[in-house]
C-alpha cells in the first residue's frame, strides 16, 4: 500500500480558507466531478505542546483535492440543496447558507443524523427519553417516532436504498455505568424503519461500528476492531460474508461513493506518545475493493455530496463590489454558466456572516473578504473569493532637536477599518514597529529618507515617506540593569530599569545560562533542570552603544501532589475488586503526565501506576472475599523528574479522602 500525504491546499483566509487551485476559467470546460466534504484540520502554530488543539474548517472539494470550497458539511439531503445538522437539537439550512431550521424542538444530545433516500424521512440518534436511541421523523420535524426499542443504546443510522431499513450501532448487552447510562460492546443492527423486525448483525468481541449501507443495497461497510486496531470490513445486509477489505489499513467512518465504487474514510496514522498534539487522522479515498488509496487531507467526518453523474460544465462564480466606508453594494449576476444556468447565489463574509441572492449590500462589522458560491441548474458549484477592503491612509509630520526626532503618523486613518500597527523607517538602517507617534535618535547628522507603513485588520498596507534633516552630538553609551524573580524552575527577568542619558534602548538581549536566548525588556524562562544559572543582559541605544550586566539566579524543583482520589468498586460471584484513581497535579493545579504513583493497600500489598495524558492512573485490588467489607488504599510516593512530591498539599476536592488515604467499601 503507498500512502500519498497531503500537501498544503488550503491558504487561510478572512473568510475560512481559499483554494490553492488553478482560478476558474470561462473560456476553457471545467467539468463538475464528485465532491467530498468534510472537518479539515489544520496543525497548531508555534510552539507545539500536549496542550495545543488543531484548528479546524468545513470544507467541500473534489475528489482529487481540488476545487476547495469552505463551506458548512452535515448530512446532504438527496437533491443535494439541504444540509441536515446536529446538536442541542435536529436542525437543517440550505446548502450555499441561509436560515436554520429546528426540526426537534427538543433540548438534549443528537447525533448522526441521516436523511432517507427517497428524501422523506430522517433517522436520527438522541438521549432525549433517556440512554441514546433511535429515532425517525418526518422531514419537516413532525411525527418523532423512538425505533430502536430492545437494545441498550443505539446510534449512527443508515438507510437502506429503498428507504425501507435501517442499520445502525447499537449495544444489545448493556452494562450499567456510573460515567455513562450504559456500556458494551459495539456492535451493528438492523431494524425496519416503523421499528419491526430488529436483527443484530454482528456478534464478534470487538468492537464494530461506523455502518453505511452501498447504494446498491448488496453491502455494508463498517469499521472494526475484530482486526486489531480500527480497520475496515463489509458485509451482506443480513450480517453473512464479512470482508476484510484493505488487511493493516486503519482507519474509521467510512463512506459510500454515490456510484458505490468508491470509499471515502479517516486513515488512522499511529499515535505518537512522544509528540501527542501531532496530528494523526487523514481524510482519504480508496476503490471498494481496497485498491487505489490516496489521502486528501488532515481532517474528519467525510461526507460524499450527492452526485448525478453525467456530463456537466460546473459555474464560473463571478462579482464586483462598490464600497462606501463599511458598507459595500455586491453584485455576482456577471457569473455563468456555459452549458446550463445559476439557480443559486450564497455569499460569505470575512465578518462571519451571509446572504443569499445575485445581488446583496453589506455593512462589514470585521473583515472585509468575500466568497460567493454559485450552484448550476444540475448542483454543480463555483466560487470566488476577494477582498473588498480600502487600504489605510497615510501621513506623518517631524520635529527634530539635536540628533532626536519625533514623528508623529497619528492623523493616519482606514476608512473602513482600523489600523493595526505601524512601522517606521528611519533611513539609518534603524527600522522597526512603533506607536503612531515615535522617537529616534540618530547617530550622526544628514538627511534621511523616513518612510511609515500602516497595516490595516484586513491585512491592507500604505506606506508614505519624506525627507528629513537633522544635526546633533555624540553618543553616550546606556547603562544595563535588571532584576529577576524565580518559582521553582520557571523565572521572569526585567530590563526596564535599563538607562540611555541621551537616547532611548531599542534592543534587549538575553542569554539565559543554558544555551537558550531570549529579547525584549522583559522575558520568562523554563529552566529544564534545578541549578545555578548565570543571566546576561546585553542592551543596545538609538545610537547602537551597548552594555552589559550578568547575575547569577537559582532555579529549583517544581512541586507535584494529589489533586484528586476516587475510587470504585466492581461485584464477581464470589468477591469483588476495589479500584483508587489518583489525578497528579503541578503547583499551578495542572495535570502532571508520566508521573509515577506509588501506593499501598491496606493489606501491605504494594502497587504502582503511571499518569496518563489527563494526569490520571488507576490501580485495581481484585478477589477480595465477599465477607471484607472495605479496604483503603494510601500514597505513598508521586516521582517525575525534576518534581519534587508534597505529601502536605494533598487533597480531594469531592471530599472522598483527605487526598493521601482512600476507604473502598464493596
């Protein structure tokens, strides 16, 4: 199996993303192909930690990548003009945007909501009359009728072809949980769409779930565990002939193409324990037989968007803007289409809203960007995207005396925004951000070439520059100092006490005493281990005189202790097991990962656990006799590197234990 990983296609926008497609073309065909649509995941900026979550946009493209469109993705209706959400309730809005539809009216949770076939019914999941069942109603939210009686939960339907069945995840053999209504295995079922005639498709150990039914009702495909890991299967509608279809490929949420002939699905890559806020969920396509995988893109919950087939040139979408201040006038009726006619306009605005029509005003209330989607008499879509925003407008005066200016760029104005930020040129190689209003001394006296460039919040820039004279003396060097405060190894340094008697400090550079570096007047830094480490602050003037001041700091072993003990408990026919969760946390109350607790039973029996990504670990005591009515578990020791246990800021906030020592009573 090669595996193709995606490379950039999106390009981050005020209004979602915009493709990195060759742009439309009114001259040359463009046919419409399949679509998939799914959540695009995008990794986090900067420095990434266990912390850091991926951003994440809807999106719509074709099945070769291209031709992204940011648009809402949910359940399609089978004309494909209507997306089908869930959430606090079952709700639906028209597939280029507009107004939502509650079709439940009902506050609770719902999932996985699916439309029939023949367009008049929507199955759907919800814990609306206690654990998650299953339901159907009419399109228009009338006629709520609970199907899936006589299984624990149910969830994640899919219709058959004739919209006559139903297969869906269930849990025929529910366990009563504390943390859930209830639990079990996952499994497949089927039932009829009035509730008669319930099977259980599946009946293996592991887990199988993510059923969708192939357009020509011959199979169903799903993902299991039965394999090892998450892998993908089909089988016959009565559950028979189960298929292992790409032996080692992991994935989930798997898709029929509307032909059949093809899968869309999330490829799993493995976890790396090492790096846990890397990505590892990749929407990809393969042929139904397991041949032909290709990955598109980071992202998850693909969703085919219905398709006709056939021969069909998709819309060029196309528009000018005419604007006054915040509002601008925006007419796409010059978008066409070469083998048919548009039937839709829907409009995307920078500022998180939208419209609908071929002609539409707005009054911007953030950025400025504009996408319009245009669909065809046949579903096809097109899109365009640009920017309507007005630059800044730029101007600065000068005053000098001596060697020291001062500019001031205040009257500088956007007429549809606000400025956010400013950078000066001094002509003297001395450029940098400032306030509008700023001061700079030179060097040595002449005539520079001072330039100001303001950048608006939608990215739009203007730059203004003049010339100006200026005479002056010589530099007198600045003096560096600095003060520091630590908390166990992390520690913050402050420069400002810094002087220039005949100037100003435009740079402060730290070296930290362990290889690392930082700037700026004030900075904080998390030593990796305890110790003495020697600080230096190297300051530089207008002039680019220097000077220096070293300290020694002391950093050390930041504190850990038990945040939170729960325990439970768990019945066997003749004795039963106790289990303590110990949550570990930091100084700051923050979970503690890989930290190694050390506890004992009450017996003298000695047991360790390692804390997980969310600081917790669970040790277990098992055959207890029926006739011990209670056993306590103490901690004894919490290790992690460079951490050092605080026994005394043990607690328990829900008051189970004092923090140290647990009673488990069976």
């Amino acid at each position: 199996m090669k595996i193709f990983f995606p490379t950039t296609l999106f390009l981050l926008t005020a209004v979602g993303i915009r493709a990195d497609s060759p742009p439309q073309n009114s001259a040359l065909a463009d046919p419409a192909v399949e679509q998939i649509g799914f959540t695009a995941l995008y990794p986090c900026s900067g420095a990434c930690d266990e912390s850091s979550l991926p951003r994440s946009v809807s999106v719509l493209m074709d099945v070769d990548g291209s031709h992204v469109i940011p648009m809402a993705v949910g359940a399609w209706s089978p004309d494909g003009m209507t997306l089908l959400f869930a959430g606090n309730d079952v709700y639906t809005t028209p597939a280029l945007g507009g107004a939502e539809v509650n079709l439940t009216n009902h506050p609770a949770h719902y999932r996985t909501p699916a439309w029939s076939p023949d367009g008049t019914r929507i199955a759907f999941a919800s814990d609306r009359d206690g654990p998650l069942a299953l339901y159907v109603m009419k399109t228009d939210g009338s006629d709520v009728v609970q199907i899936s009686t006589g299984v624990g939960m149910a969830w994640h339907p899919t219709w058959s072809p004739d919209s006559a069945r139903l297969a869906f995840g269930c849990i025929v053999d529910p366990v009563t949980s504390p943390w859930w209504s209830v639990i079990g295995n996952h499994e497949i079922c089927a039932v009829n769409g009035d509730g008669s005639g319930l099977v259980r498709l599946t009946n293996d150990p592991a887990g199988d779930d993510d059923p969708d039914w192939s357009p020509d009702g011959a199979r169903i495909v799903f993902s299991t565990e039965r394999y090892g890991g998450s892998e993908l299967a089909v089988m016959s509608p009565d559950g028979s002939n189960v298929i292992q279809i790409s032996p080692g490929l992991q994935g989930n949420s798997p898709r029929w193409s509307s032909d059949g002939s093809r899968l869309a699905f999330v490829f799993l890559l493995p976890w790396d324990p090492d790096a846990p806020w890397r990505m590892t969920q990749l929407v990809s396509i393969m042929n139904a037989d397991g041949t032909g995988f290709t990955s598109l893109e980071w992202g998850l919950s693909p969703v085919w968007r219905p398709w006709a087939g056939g021969s069909n040139d998709r819309p060029v979408a196309s528009f000018t803007s005419q604007c006054s201040g915040f509002t601008c006038a925006l007419d796409g009726s010059a978008s066409s289409d070469s083998d048919g006619s548009i039937t839709g306009y829907g409009w995307q605005f920078g500022d998180g809203t939208i419209a609908a029509g071929a002609s539409v005003t707005h009054t911007f209330s953030g950025g400025h960007g504009v996408r319009l989607i245009v669909m065809d008499d046949r579903g096809a879509l097109g899109t365009s995207f640009q920017s309507v925003n007005q630059p800044p407008v730029v101007s600065f005066t000068s005053a000098c005396n001596g060697l020291t200016c001062t500019f001031d760029g205040s009257a500088s104005f956007d007429p549809d925004g606000t400025i956010e930020g400013f950078v000066w040129s001094y002509g003297d190689l001395k450029d940098g951000s400032a306030p509008a209003i700023a001061t700079h001394t030179y060097t040595a006296a002449g005539t520079y070439i001072v330039a100001l460039r303001a950048t608006d919040s939608d990215s739009g820039m203007t730059t203004y520059s003049q010339s100006v004279t200026v005479v002056g003396s010589a530099n007198v060097l600045p003096v560096a100092s600095f003060t520091s405060a630590c908390s166990a190894l992390t520690c913050s340094f402050n420069g400002s006490g810094s002087s220039d008697v005949d100037g100003t400090i435009t740079s402060y550079e730290w070296a930290l005493g362990d290889q690392t570096i930082g700037s700026g007047v004030a900075v904080t830094h998390a030593y990796a281990a305890p110790g003495s480490y020697t600080v230096t602050l190297v300051v530089t003037d207008n002039a680019g005189g220097t000077s220096t001041q070293t300290h020694a700091i002391l950093a050390t072993s930041p504190p850990l202790h038990v945040g939170d003990l729960d325990r439970s408990t768990s019945s066997q026919p003749n004795a039963w097991s106790a289990a303590a969760t110990v949550m570990v946390h930091d100084g700051g109350h923050l979970a503690v990962v890989n930290a190694v607790v050390t506890g004992a039973w009450n017996d003298g029996s000695v047991v360790s656990c390692t804390t997980n990504a969310f600081g917790r670990c669970t040790v277990t005591k098992g055959g207890i006799p029926r006739k011990t009515s209670s056993v306590s578990f103490s901690v004894v020791n919490v290790v992690l590197a460079t951490f050092v246990y605080r026994r005394a800021d043990n607690h328990d906030p829900d008051g189970e234990s004092d923090g140290t020592t647990i009673a488990i009573r069976k």
